[in-house]
C-alpha cells in the first residue's frame, strides 16, 4: 500500500509559497520614505470628511512634496556615491605619495646627520622674511634671512650651523636633534599674521576610515591630502 510522505521538504516548501518572507527595507531609504508618505495620504484620504473632501489643490500639494521628497533623496544617494568614489580616487593619490616627503604646518624640526628640512609658506608677499630657530631650551641658535618674498611655499634647509666659528674657524654645527622655529615676515614694518611655519615629514603609509583619507607621517601624525603644502 502506497504511503504519502507528509514530513517531507514538499510541506515546507508549500508553507514558504503561501507566505513569503518580506522583504526587509531600510527606513532610511527613498522606497521607505515614499511608503511612509503615501500611507500617510491614504489614511488622510480614507478619513475625510464627505461633505468636505480634499481639493485638488492640497492633493497636487502632497503629491509634489512626495515627488520633492523623492527628488532629495535620490540626490543624497548620488552625493554618497560620487563621494565613495572621490575617497577611492583620494586613495589612490594618496598611495602614490608613500615614501615622498611632505611639508605641512608645524615648527618642529629633526636634525639628522646636519640636515633638516622646513618650510615657509606666505598667503601675502612680504618685505623681509626671517626663520629663527630654537634649542630645547627655547634658546635662540640661529637665524635664516630670507628677504624679500612673494606669495607661495618655500622649502628650506638647515646643516645645523649658527653661523658663528669656532676656535679654530670652522663654522659651529650643532648636535642632531629636536628643535622648534618661527616664521616672521613683515611688509612696511607690521608684522603679517598669515606666514605659516611647515614641518617636514616622510609619508610611511595610507589609510582610509569614516573619516576621510589619512596620510600617517611619523613625526607629524594623522594628516589629510588637504594639509600638505608641498610635496618633496
């Protein structure tokens, strides 16, 4: 005698056919956000008052903010991807500058084997432009004339030196190390408060978070695309 199998995967699957699984939507989608607004004017229409009935200028009011609301929310999604893919293109620009140099604002110094970089950048020409350059005590140690300048980003270099000579009249050169500058730039005597000091570092890797992208130098830190002056 013939048995019919009951248990068998045929009863489930016949239960997923008369009820399907409902599709999941985020809240803060368009489709979610146009669900929202038409239950709202659905309800509104079913629960109006007979004898005095929604006109048709409130519907076409609703019906164009919906279309309004559809609109801004379409245009976010546009704005989220142009910018994924402007981080992507960020990125790829940032990874092309790993193991470059790069000059972004700061006053420190590292003096190494007698060599260190820093920069000056000037938003306005200036008459006179001075580097003074600072110990770890705040001493004074020497001081860069660099005269008259126009406006833009200048690389420098220090080999240590204070300009003075020993006993035997060899120029001084100081120990490796830390040291901090100031930038002053004047035009007819007044100082100018838009000369920036820059501090040199050397781009060790890239990485990209809710953020933005980071360019890591050590020395310097976490910076943006958007901090470097100059790139060496």
């Amino acid at each position: 005698m013939a048995t019919v199998d009951t248990s068998s995967s045929i009863s489930n699957d016949l239960m997923a056919t008369m009820n399907p699984k409902k599709t999941v939507v985020d809240p803060n989608s368009v489709e979610a956000q146009t669900n929202k607004f038409l239950t709202l004017l659905v309800t509104q229409l079913q629960n109006q008052d007979p004898m005095n009935p929604l006109d048709n200028a409130q519907l076409t009011s609703q019906l164009a903010q919906l279309s309004t609301v559809t609109g801004i929310n379409n245009l976010n999604t546009t704005l989220d991807s142009l910018k994924s893919s402007y981080q992507q293109a960020e990125s790829m620009q940032a990874a092309n500058i790993i193991g470059h140099g790069v000059l972004t604002a700061g006053n420190s110094i590292n003096l190494s084997k007698s060599a260190a970089l820093l920069g000056v950048d000037l938003t306005t020409a200036a008459d006179k432009v001075k580097v003074d350059i600072y110990d770890k005590s705040g001493k004074l140690v020497h001081s860069i004339d660099l005269g008259a300048q126009d406006p833009g980003t200048l690389p420098l270099g220090w080999n240590g030196t204070t300009g003075d000579l020993d006993a035997d009249g060899k120029p001084v050169v100081l120990p490796d190390g830390a040291y901090t500058f100031k930038v002053v730039a004047t035009r007819g005597g007044t100082e100018l408060k838009d000369a920036t000091a820059l501090m040199f570092g050397s781009v060790a890797s890239v990485s990209t978070g809710a953020s933005g992208v980071k360019l890591n130098v050590p020395g310097v830190g976490s910076i943006t695309m958007a901090d470097v002056k100059q790139i060496l």
